[in-house]
C-alpha cells in the first residue's frame, strides 16, 4: 500500500512539473493564412511570403500607442532586414472607420510611406489570430509558424531581436 502511495506522489510530482515547463505561445500552430487587399486595392496573401519570416501589426486609427510608434514601424519597415513588415487594421469593427475614411485618413498621415496597410474588412484574421487588444505583434517564422503573439509596442530593437531566434 505504501508504495502505491509513493508511486501516486511520484506521478503526480511529475505531472505538476512538467506543466510548469517553458513552452512559447503557438509554437507549433501555422499562422491563419489571410488574402486581404491593401490601400491600393491590391491583394495580398501570407502565401506570397511563403519561406519569408514575416511581422505583423494589428492595429487601429484611434489607438494612441499605435500612432505613437508608427514613425519606429516606418523606419523598421524601410530597413533591409531579413523578414517583411505588414500591418493590419480593421474597418468597420472594433470602432475602427470605414475603409474609404481610413484610407483617406491614412493618405494624410505622417511618415509612413514605408508601411503597408492591409485591410480585414469586420475583423475576421483579429479573431483567427486571437488579438484582444492594441497594438498586437505577430511573429510569423519562414515555414509558416505563428512563432508568437504579443499585445503592447515593442521597439525595433525588441522586433530585430525576436527574430533573431525564429528561423
């Protein structure tokens, strides 16, 4: 009896134990493939980045720390780095404007030449890809991994260095 008692202890040691194991958020799940147009009408598709690491920020015209770091998402998106920058935001959902009144919003906006917009008309890849707030980071590694997802602004710097261990 005894050692049917310290059998269970074991198993159960081991149990609590291996669920307090690191493990990253999405590690192993493919990324919701989107086809979403962008300001200039054109389609754009996660396959066209097949073997690509890709960022993606989901995000919203009335959201301050979005606007705040859209001259550092630029000057990222502008550089020569070794995965695309894409940014997502949601027209008619989430009290985002209409995509005519956000396109023209955006035409006026400072420093973001670099920046491609997509559109998800009714929020339908915010669901898929889980976003429950402003700005969230999305990292997508080369074979299609959603790798992680965060919610907050993250400096350049941060992005850079969470690609650096993504393949």
């Amino acid at each position: 009896m005894k050692v049917w008692v310290k059998i269970s202890l074991l198993l159960a040691l081991l149990f609590v134990v291996g669920g307090c194991a690191p493990t990253e958020k999405n590690a192993t799940k493919l990324a919701p493939s989107f086809e979403l147009v962008d300001l200039e009408g054109n389609q754009q598709n996660l396959a066209d980045y097949a073997g690509q690491k890709v960022y993606v920020k989901f995000w919203a015209s009335w959201c301050s720390i979005c606007l705040s770091g859209m001259e550092e998402l630029n000057t990222l998106a502008g550089e020569e780095n070794d995965f695309a920058v894409l940014t997502i935001v949601s027209p008619g959902s989430n009290a985002e404007k209409s995509s005519e009144s956000f396109a023209k919003w955006f035409e006026g906006f400072p420093n973001a030449e670099n920046i491609m917009v997509l559109l998800d008309e009714g929020g339908t890849f915010f669901d898929e890809y889980g976003v429950i707030g402003y700005p969230t980071s999305v990292y997508i590694g080369s074979d299609g991994t959603l790798v992680k997802s965060q919610t907050g602004h993250f400096s350049n710097e941060e992005i850079k260095n969470s690609f650096d261990s993504i393949q």
